[in-house]
C-alpha cells in the first residue's frame, strides 16, 4: 500500500520539505525555502498539497507536494498549528491577533483559500499551539501554556468555544488529543502527565491522569499522537539518569498501563502515525550523536509492539526534523473499494459487458475482460441486490455525511427490493 510521507526540517542553510515513498524507503525529493521560518505542516492524500505555516513571514503557504510549487500564500498573523479536517475541505490554523495578545483560529476553504470563519481564544498569541480534531470532526481542541495553563474545545463547524479547560498553574498542558468523541488526553510535557478530560462537561475524569517518570526537557515539537486502532497514546520524552535517554512510551489510558522503548541513536523529535494508525514513524536528530549524519527514521508497531531503528536515513544532512505528515497514496485510497472480488467487479464497470479496471487491495489497477453473458443471464432481482451492494460499498468512500448517507440508503432499499423479489429475506446469504 503505497504511502508518502513529508517531513519538514530545520537549520541547515535553510528550512526544506523532503518528501519520501515509504514503500520504497527512498527520497522523491527535497525543496528548500530560504528566509521562511516553517512551524507546522498539513499534507492531503497522495502529497497533491501541503499546508505550512511560516510564522516569519506571515503566511501559510500552499504547496504541490509533488514539484514544491508555491500555489497560494494565505496571510495569517504568526500561524502556528494546523490541522486538515477529515474530507481535507477545511484547513484549521491558529494565528495571532492584531494586538498580539490572544490566538485566534481559523477555518479556511482548501479549495479557494479563502477564511471561512475565525474566533478568538482565551490562550495567549505567542504560545506553540497544537491543535486536535475528534474522530467525527465535530469538534477542535487547542491547547497552550500561558497565560494560563489552558486547553480550549471548540465546535468545528461554528468555531463556537464550548469549554475554556483550566489547569494548575504549575502544569504544562501543550498536546491535545481524542481519543473518542467525547474522550480528550492531554499530555503535560513538564510534569509529564497524561490528563483525561471528560469532553460533553469540559472536566478532567478523576483519578484518570497518568503519571510518568520526570524527565529533563520540554519538547514544543510534535512529539504526541493517538491511535484509535491500538487505542493508544504515543509520546516522545526523556527519562533523567547518568545521561539523558530517550524514549517512546506508549499508553493505555483505560488500564492505565505504559510500555517504553529506548535504544534511539539520536534525539527522537517530531512523531506521527501512518493512515491506519498501526505504525508510530519518529524522525531522530543525529547532528548531536556519537556518529553525526542525516535525520533518519524509527518506526513502531503499537499492537505488535515491535520498534525497528534507523530503517531510512534522510538526504538532507545538518538539519534536524520539526514536522512529519503520512497520508496514503492515491492507489491505497482506491483499494478501499476492493472489498470482495464481485463488488469489484461490479464496480469496475464490467456490468454492461465491457471490460473494465480492476483495483485489488494494495496492488496497482489491472484490466478485466467483460462479463459475456453472466451478468444478463442473473435474475433481475439477483442483478440488484448485488449491484445495490456494490453502490453501498462505493458510497463508502463520499467524504460528504448528507451524500454518503443518501446513497447508502438508496442502495441498500435498491438492494432489499432485489432480494425480495427473488425470495430471499434481510440477513440471507
């Protein structure tokens, strides 16, 4: 299954985006962007575009990830986070205000680069935001330090701020993110705490938060993500010792449980997970270590709880990684349609007697010949309730809510209308 990741690097003689085909573990290729002070990074299915905040410059640039064309710059005060909303329509980006006292987030068309809305936040300007979406998109949290130790949960279609989250003076909530819709972990990366908050009240869930070791640094970067699919937390820290060692944890925030694993080469900054969510990817600094050379990148299967070190090295030698975004390619996007061979079939075009493509889960896209005579000699009834499952399956992949729920709909009364016809009753094989 092919899928692409950008990581975006700092130092060096200029900040640069060096995009990789993680099927192959080779480089496609290394844009560089001199004068630009680069934060944070979005990226859409199949690298088509990528969405970096510059904050020097006062822009979110939108680039083709493919040939690193500038397409559109969108003028924002300071942006920092960002955030893509599950059908990529929406880009999320907090920024300052004219008066550089508080942070304001923006909801931005991806289609014309216009902003759709904004509102303010009680969470001050100048603070490293990081920003999380829930699982059905409905809702945005954000979080900051100062001026007060806050994480704000907006409603991501009104920008309407729900909960203003207050924490203890002496904490450090800076990495939100859901774990359910209504489930928010929040990692405190000073006192090294997982904090759980209860998202329809706005409060923390007693005797939920999770105690780690204190280690000896703050780490601003993207060094948090859940999987939803492993139902855990990822996180990049230190644990204090004779020298500093790094670490990923990784959290059960229901049993309350951790595994740790060491034996990085390097600092472990930026981390973020594949499109299924199985894979942790974590980008390691090496300027500093014993043998100096080029970032290169660890992964860690979290159901596995298998961790392979330095399985690719990075081109870009004296920089060190800020940023990292997986999305899936385009084919792997596709295959989601494949779920059984007759659906796929069906869907391909073969239904009319002319040969069509065939799209196999994880394999490039191969012809297939016509059916002949096999789809007219089934029964009428029998042609729609496959094809009624077929258009279900299909629909699937609608981005849209209102859309995909319509289709699904016709196509499964499409699909019960056939199998009453020929007999046959929901749940019959």
């Amino acid at each position: 299954m092919a899928e692409y990741l950008a990581a975006l690097m700092l130092g060096g003689t200029s900040p640069c985006i060096e995009t990789v085909d993680l099927g192959t573990l080779s480089t496609m290729n290394v844009f560089s962007f001199p004068n630009r002070y680069l934060v944070a990074m979005a990226a859409t299915t199949a690298l088509k575009r990528l969405f970096v905040t510059d904050g020097q410059n006062d822009v979110v640039l939108v680039l083709d990830g493919w040939s690193g064309t500038l397409i559109a710059t969108i003028p924002l005060l300071g942006p920092t986070g960002c955030l893509l909303s599950p059908d990529e329509k929406t880009l999320f980006v907090v920024s300052g205000t004219a008066g550089f006292s508080k942070a304001i987030v923006n909801a931005i068309d991806t289609s014309t680069y216009a902003i759709k809305s904004s509102a303010v936040l009680s969470l001050d300007e100048w603070a490293w935001h990081r920003v999380a979406l829930s699982p059905d998109g409905s809702r945005l949290a954000i979080a900051s330090p100062s001026p007060a130790p806050t994480v704000d949960v907006l409603d991501a279609a009104t920008l309407t701020v729900q909960h203003e989250i207050a924490f203890p003076a002496d904490t450090f909530p800076q990495h939100p993110m859901f774990a359910t819709n209504h489930r928010l972990l929040v990692w405190d990366t000073v006192q090294d705490r997982l904090y759980q908050v209860d998202v329809p009240s706005g409060s923390q869930l007693a005797g939920a938060t999770i105690q780690l070791t204190p280690d000896v640094s703050i780490h601003n970067g993207q060094c948090t993500a859940y999987s939803r699919l492993a139902a855990r937390a990822c996180v990049v820290k230190t644990f204090a010792g004779p020298a500093i060692n790094w670490a990923l944890a990784s959290i059960d925030p229901i049993a309350q449980t951790v595994d740790t694993y060491g034996g990085f080469t390097g600092e472990p900054i930026p981390l973020c997970l594949s499109p299924e969510e199985r894979t942790a990817l974590v980008a390691v600094d090496h300027r500093y270590s014993a043998v100096p050379g080029p970032p290169t990148l660890t992964v860690l299967d979290i159901p596995a709880k298998l961790i392979l070190h330095d399985v690719f090295t990075f081109a870009t030698p004296n920089v060190f990684p800020a940023w990292l975004a997986v999305v899936p390619g385009l084919w792997s996007w596709k295959s989601k349609v494949a779920t059984t061979a007759l659906i796929t079939e069906i869907i391909a075009g073969v239904i009319g007697d002319q040969g069509g493509v065939v799209i196999p889960p994880g394999r490039p896209p191969t012809p297939w010949p016509p059916w002949g005579g096999r789809w007219r000699e089934l029964a009428p009834g029998t042609r729609d309730v496959l094809l009624g499952l077929a258009l279900h399956e299909l629909a699937g992949l609608a981005t849209a809510s209102p859309e995909r729920s319509a289709i699904q709909s016709a196509a499964l009364a499409l699909a019960a209308d056939g199998l009453a016809r020929i007999g046959g009753t929901p749940g019959s094989t």
